[in-house]
C-alpha cells in the first residue's frame, strides 16, 4: 500500500482555499449566534458579509492580474490554460471555477443585504440564517470546481441541505414551513436520480472521473452503450430538477413564494447558476462524446421551459410566483448556450461563445433578479406581504426611487435594450443561430415578447393606480445598498458591457476537453 505523502496532501489543501475558508467562516458565524445577546445578532450579518467579500478576494488571488487582465486567448487558437499542477484530478481551479464562485458570492453578499431588513421585519433574527447561506455557497463552490461525480455530488448535497434550511427557515410560517417539505421531499427524489444515473454512467465506462469518462466513451471502450445512454439521461433528469426546467419545475413555484425573499432571490441566482455550473461540467467535459444526442434532449427543455414559464407567469398575482415562472423561462434562455455548445460540431469559437453565453447571463441574471426580490423586501411591513401585484400599487408616488429601480429590473429580465438583460439575451439568442438553432432563436424571441406583458402589469400598477393608504417604510443601509449595487451593474452592462464580457470569457480559461 503506498505511504501518505504529507507534501501532496499540503499542496492539494492550497486548491481548496476558498472552500476550507467558507466552512470555517460558516461555523465561526454559528459560534457567533450562539454567543450573542438576541439584540445583537443582526451584527452577524455583516461579519458574513465581510466574510464573503474576504472569500472573493481568495477566489481571485488564483489568476493573476483578475478580473481586470483576463485571459489571453486569440480567437481561433487553443484555449489557454493554468500551469500544471493546478488543481487536483477531482477537482480543478480554473478559470471556470473562479468565475462562477464570484458569482456565487455575489448572490450571497446580495442575500446577505437584504436578509437583515427582512429578518427583523418577520422577528426571525438568527445568526443561522447568514451560516446557512455560507454553507449554501460552500457546496456552490465545490461544485464549480468539481471533477468527479463524487466531488459534484458532495458539492451538491451541501448546497441542497443548506437551501432546504434556508426555505423553511420563517418556522411560524406556514408557507415557508410548507415549501421547504415540498422542496426537500422532490429534492430528494431528484438527489436519488441522479445518483442512480451516475452509477449506470460508471458501470458502462468504469470511471467517475469526467475525463476518465469522456476517454471511455471517445475510444469505444465503455460498455453497453444503453446502459450509458440511459445513465447520461437520468443524469440530465436530476440536473434538470436542480435549475427548473420544464417538466421537472414543480417545486419552483410553491418553493419560491414561501420561502423567504432574499432567499427566493438567492436560490434564483446564486443556486441556479451552481446548477448550471454542473451541468456545464459534466455535459461538456465528461459526456461531450454524446454531444448529437443530449443536444437534442435540452433543445427541447428548452423550447418547453421558455414556453411555459412565460404563458403561465401571464396568470399569476403573486409577484414571487410570478417571478418563479419567469425563472424557469430564464432557465431555458440560458440553456441556449448549453447547446450551442454541444452542436457547435467541435467548432472552438462557437463553444466559446456559448459557454461566455452562458456565464455571462447567470451574471445578468443575478443583479436584475436580486434587485427585483429585494424591492419585494422593501415593501415588506406590518400585514403588507410585498409580494402581490396590488402591493406595488401607486409605488411611484410613495417611494418614487424604487419604482425606478423596479421598473429597470423588470426590463433587464424581459431583455429591453439599454439593460444587461438585452446584452445577456443578444449572446445568448446570437449562440443558437451561430450553431444553426435558429428556430430555438425565434421561440426564444417570441417568449420574450410574452414575458413583456407581466413584467408591464406591475409597472402598471406603480406608476397608473392610486397608492396605498401605507408608504413604504425607509429603507435600511444594507437593503439600499443591494438596491443601488443591483441598479448601477444592471445599468453599466447594458451601457459598457465590454468589461462584463471579459469577465465572462475568463472562464474559457480552460474549461474544454
């Protein structure tokens, strides 16, 4: 049996970093919730979010000269790469990883904001809530980084657990209460299908290491090939619950109106983009091999999940079950670039320009979307939910900046020019016509001119009917801090988005096969 080399074991420890300093922040903050006076521990949240932004500058000591440099790859040349020795077999630091972790933290940091507001509305103030969240993005980032189908599900099995607390964290609200059941037991569901299909995955090719797979299927040499091919689907099947895709959206709804609403939010960005994050590191790196055939399958995820989550958010008068179905639409705009990547025919320009795509919609994505969650938290007060269309009413006369901020999210999301939503759309509906997908294109297109019309019936209700009897009440640092962080980044992309673009196209570094 071969000795333990403490030297190798040292080295690997320097990869996980981020990681090893999360789940101590995680539990420092547990530490602190237990030692505090009641009064005193909405001052945990802003240790989380120094924590976090302390996490970021960790995350982005890996690339020299990042975000600002980004990477040096010429168009049409092979992709660049980390000197050897980054990382680990089962789990990797590159520049796809340093991108979706700062997304990830940047989800967080956003939740963290506007959770102390909402927290002291609802009299849950519980230093748990913030540890929840960092353990939410420590499992985030082992799925960025993971390699392996033991790494992704340990990353995802994390984040899940964490999500699920998070949820049903309003204990005396039935809804919350509710939705977290819900969530968990199709959760779980999901969990075991997944699991299951990465076992037949590893039965045909005899390896659980993504490269080790992508070899077993190029050389011919993995077993019977329904048994993959059947693994390869369930293996979508579960990664399909995990970012609401049509026809496996069905916790989204339930989960995202009874949940909190900064966790609403963050389980709409942050744990979304964690998802897609998985499926980008199994589909592209590990099954590229059957590259002709689940481009097909998520071609119609996404024709079905942009279709029905636009037509059904036309019926809803619940905001965050509104914003729900929107979500799952959203999800199927983003898996434009999945495919462009997959039928690109090996084309490397095509691929990166999905996967940059991709990244830099889950960006988009998240600034527009936390802003338009945590107008619902201002509007939280008294026997007031926020989250109905009638509790926007005549906004523009009682808290005219919000109203503003509102109205700019709500045409971020529905892809309006002059917002990051239209430049995350413009690369997104250009990479499916790059990969001859253009029907995919106008579905895309035509959904986005749906979505208009009930993103229009709360501006509607802010700026055309009379206000309500009771304003707003002043917003708190924190809340107006991740208001105007969502406002001026949702702005500046759709204005200078070269930057952002940039951002994006570092996680080409690399990420290919």
């Amino acid at each position: 049996m071969q000795g333990f080399d403490a030297s190798v074991f040292l080295r690997s420890l320097v990869w996980l970093k981020p990681e090893l300093f999360l789940a101590l922040l995680g539990f420092v903050l547990l530490g602190l919730s237990a030692a505090l006076p009641e009064g005193k521990r909405r001052y945990v949240g802003l240790v989380a979010l120094i924590g976090l932004a302390i996490a970021a500058v960790v995350v982005s000591s890996y690339a020299p000269g990042f975000p600002l440099g980004g990477p040096k790859i010429a168009p049409g040349t092979a992709q660049g790469g980390f000197p050897d020795g980054a990382g680990h077999p089962g789990f990797l630091a590159d520049g796809f990883a340093i991108v979706l972790k700062l997304v990830f933290l940047l989800g967080a940091a956003l939740c963290v904001l506007m959770a102390v507001r909402f927290l002291d509305v609802e009299k849950a103030q519980r230093g748990e809530f913030y540890a929840m969240v960092v353990f939410a993005v420590l499992g985030m980032s082992i799925l960025a980084s993971g390699n392996d189908f033991v790494t992704l599900y340990l990353g995802l099995e994390t984040m899940a657990l964490a999500v699920y607390t998070l949820v049903g964290f309003l204990r005396a609200s039935r809804r919350s209460t509710e939705a977290a059941l819900k969530y968990f037991l199709l959760g779980a569901f999901a969990s075991g299908i997944l699991l299951y299909g990465m076992s037949l995955v590893y039965g045909a090719t005899g390896s659980y290491n993504l490269e080790g797979i992508a070899a077993a299927i190029a050389s011919g040499t993995a077993g019977p090939r329904p048994l993959l091919h059947v693994g390869a689907v369930l293996v979508l099947v579960g990664m399909a619950f995990k970012i609401a895709a049509v026809p496996f959206h069905m916790w989204a709804p339930d989960a995202y109106e009874g949940a909190p609403t900064p966790v609403t939010g963050f389980i709409s960005t942050a744990a979304k983009a964690a998802g897609f994050a998985m499926l980008l590191r199994i589909f592209f790196r590990g099954f590229w091999g059957l590259a002709a055939d689940w481009t097909l399958l998520l071609a119609v995820l996404s024709a079905a999940s942009m279709t029905f989550g636009n037509v059904v958010a036309v019926l809803q008068d619940n905001v965050k079950r509104m914003l729900a179905y929107s979500s799952i639409g959203h999800a199927g705009y983003m898996l434009l670039g999945l495919i462009a990547v997959g039928s690109s025919g090996g084309d490397p320009l095509t691929q990166r320009y999905g996967m940059t795509a991709v990244v830099l919609y889950l960006l988009v994505y998240t600034f527009a979307n936390m802003g338009a969650f945590g107008t619902i938290v201002l509007l939280r007060r008294g026997s007031v939910p926020g989250d109905r269309v009638e509790d926007f009413r005549g906004l523009a006369g009682t808290y005219p900046v919000a109203a503003a901020a509102m109205t700019v999210f709500l045409l971020s999301l529905a892809g309006i020019p002059s917002t990051a939503g239209f430049i995350g759309k413009w690369w997104l509906f250009g990479a499916a016509i790059k990969a001859d997908q253009a029907w995919l294109a106008v579905v895309a297109v035509l959904n986005s001119a749906i979505s208009l019309y009930y993103y229009a019936r709360i501006v509607a209700a802010m700026y055309m009917t009379a206000p309500e009897e009771t304003r707003p009440e002043p917003a708190p640092a924190g809340l107006r801090a991740a208001l105007a962080i969502s406002l001026v980044f949702t702005v500046w992309i759709g204005i200078y988005p070269q930057p952002f673009i940039r951002f994006a196209q570092y996680a080409l570094w690399p990420i290919g096969r």
